[in-house]
C-alpha cells in the first residue's frame, strides 16, 4: 500500500481541501452541508479556530482531510469531535482508516479523553464499519435527522469511543 | 399562576440574558459553559446569528431566555436544537416549561419538523422528567460526558420530539 502521510492543513491548502468537498457534497449521501454549500460555509467550518485541520497526501497528492475540535465548551471539552472527507477517486485505499486512526492519536496527545461523532449517515455503511473497526460504539440514534438526496429522510448516529491515555496505535487493517 | 410572556430579545437584553446565565454557570450541574466563562463566549452563543433568542418575562422582569436554531447545516436543519435557561430566584414556577412549549411552537413555525436536545446532563432529574412531560425521547446516551463539578463525569443524554404540522400546542402542566 502507497504510503499515506498526513501533515496540519494551511490556509494554502484551501483550494485542495474545497476540491474534495465538492463533488462529494454534490452526491448528498453522507454529510450535512447540502449540495451546493458554499465554499466560505464549508472552509468556514473546516477551518473553525477551535479545529486542528489536517490533509492526508499520497504520492504527493491531497487524497483527505481531517479535524478535530472540542465537541462542547468548558464542561463539555473532554471529548472531541472529528470529522474526514475523501476525495472521491481515492476510496478504498484506506485513507479514511489513516486519518481516524491519526485522529484518535492526535486527540489522546491533545489530552482528549474520548471522541464522539454528532452525524453519522445511518446508511453509510462503510462509514459504520469502518468506526467500529476503530472502537467506535453507537450510542444513540435520531430518527430522520438527515435529508439524503436519493433515500428521503434517514436517520443519524451518534458513535463514540474512550481513548485510553496508554493505548497504543492500533490501525484496523493490520 | 403569574402570566409568563415570551418574547424576542434584543441587544437591550444582554445584560439581563448574562445576570441569568453567571450565577446559573456558576453551579457547574447542567450547562456545558463553565463556571467562570467569559460574557463574550456565551452571549456570542447564545446570540449566533443562525439563533432566535428570547426572553420570558413575568411581572416585568425577565426571568428566563432560550433559544432555537438549526441543529446541523443543509441536508440536516429540518431539525432544530434549542436551549433554556432559568433564573435560579424564579425555578419551579413554570418558567421552562412555558419556554419549551414556546419554542415548539416557534420550531413548528419555522418549519422545523423535529427537535433534538444534543447535551441535557443524565442526573438533571428535573430537567430530564420535564422535557420528558414535553413529549420527547431519550434516543442517545454519550458515557461520561459532562464534568459535573460536584459528580464527576456523568452521562449526557440525547433527546428527540418529532413536531407534527398539525399539533396543538399543549402544556403538561395543564
């Protein structure tokens, strides 16, 4: 497998990190902002200050890109959210499984004691599987939360996962 | 009972929404905001631009405020998040009861087809049995998820109402 190298994303990164968002929004399948979110909404939020942005490079190409941020101020700033995007040629090349397990380090050394996703797509099921390979439990279901553009209203999970402060680096796959 | 009016707040009330939320934050038992967070931080939160706000008054005194807003961007703001708050001289008067059944309404107004609770503290008894009264749902649990100053790290709850077009607005306490 190609060597996937994740760095922090710059503000020179902004034009690569909106090219994957792009189509992939356009499929309305799996995230919240609908397609044809702006370009300053999205940056906007990817690129928050309270985030850590990364992008995950193969062969010297931006294939993904990840964050992490607080999920809730002051009492609530233990647990961390993150999200990931891929750009859409690159799937099933393990970049997604790279940047959470890079996540859950970088969250475990930012002092974070668990992480939790707000908005998984119930049917992405890649998605799914791919967080409970991680350690991810789903602990709670909303019905109907999101409009997906070709199933109607289907509903969203919330997933989490302690991060134990002397857990090693696990990746799934090995 | 003594009238509850609710209505929108205004700049002119940052001062009277802030002597609520210090003392209240103070406690460190139901709001992710911690004691001692700043005046900015929470009225820039409380006043987002995505927000409504209001405040209830009764005998001409403000005694409480909430507010909705969508709880995810694009393909997820069907559903609205939404916030109460009290103060602490004017608990168990009906105040956040009268809130609730007013910001369903607002929701329902809006459009909004649904309205989700993302952070309410498991051992928020009151809290709990009231939105409860109000006709939602637990559907998620997040494990200890909020430094309680006086507990520990307690459990967050999750809480779910979906809005029919068609409701009446009803008061539990009727």
């Amino acid at each position: 497998m190609k060597t996937i190298t994740i760095r922090p994303a710059t503000p020179a990164d902004h034009d690569a990190v909106w090219c994957i968002f792009e189509p992939v929004l356009a499929t309305g399948d799996t995230h919240a902002f609908a397609p044809g979110a702006s370009r300053e909404e999205v940056l906007g939020y990817w690129f928050q200050p309270s985030a850590h942005t990364w992008v995950a490079e193969q062969e010297g190409r931006i294939v993904g890109t990840s964050l992490i941020r607080p999920n809730q101020p002051g009492l609530g700033d233990h647990v961390a959210n993150a999200g990931y995007i891929v750009a859409p040629a690159f799937r099933g090349r393990g970049v997604a499984s790279a940047m959470c397990a890079h996540s859950l380090d970088a969250a475990r050394a930012a002092g974070f004691r668990a992480m939790q996703f707000n908005f998984v797509v119930a049917t992405n099921a890649v998605a799914v599987e791919l967080w409970k390979r991680h350690g991810f439990a789903v602990v709670g279901r909303v019905p109907r939360a999101f409009r997906h553009v070709a199933l109607g209203e289907v509903d969203i999970l919330i997933m989490h996962k302690t991060l134990d402060a002397g857990e090693t680096r696990g990746d799934p796959r090995a």
